[in-house]
C-alpha cells in the first residue's frame, strides 16, 4: 500500500501562495522552468495600463511619445475653419 500524503501546515500553504503568485510554469526545450511572471496592474500589462489611463502631459513628461495620439491634418483644418467663424 502506498503512503499517504501528509497535509501541508499553514506555514507552508502561505509559501505555496505567494510562489504560485510571483512564479509562473513554462515549457522549455521539454523541460518545465519556472519563471518570474511578467508585473501587472489589475490584471493587465503595464504598457496596456499606460496607454488606456495616461492623460498626454503624464506622457509627455515620462518621454513615452509612442502612445501619444497624433492629430491628423483633418483635425487641425477643421480648428481653422472655426476659428475664421469668429467675427474680431
């Protein structure tokens, strides 16, 4: 007969936690690894966070200009219109 498992303490079930959430099981070359996972907030990628959340200044002063939104010349050409509306 085969020996049964012994329980885990709850010393070692909080270890268990925290390495299931800061480590991650991946296949290698047919091996399995373990890796840090990637960082996330609310469950999403920082970069994905960033681009939904920040406002332009925010991006501006942190260099990221590659997730500001560029104006079209479509929308720089409709200002001017506006602004010929105006009667001074």
């Amino acid at each position: 007969m085969a020996k049964q498992k012994r329980k885990l303490t709850p010393a070692e079930k909080v270890e268990k936690k925290r390495r299931r959430e800061q480590y991650m099981t991946v296949f290698m070359n047919g091996k399995q690894k373990r890796i840090k996972r990637p960082p996330t907030i609310d469950g999403m990628d920082v970069d994905e966070f960033i681009r939904r959340n920040a406002d332009p200044i925010w991006l501006h002063q942190n260099e990221m200009w590659e997730y500001m939104e560029n104006e079209t010349e479509d929308d720089e050409e409709t200002n001017v219109d506006n602004d010929l509306d105006v009667p001074f």
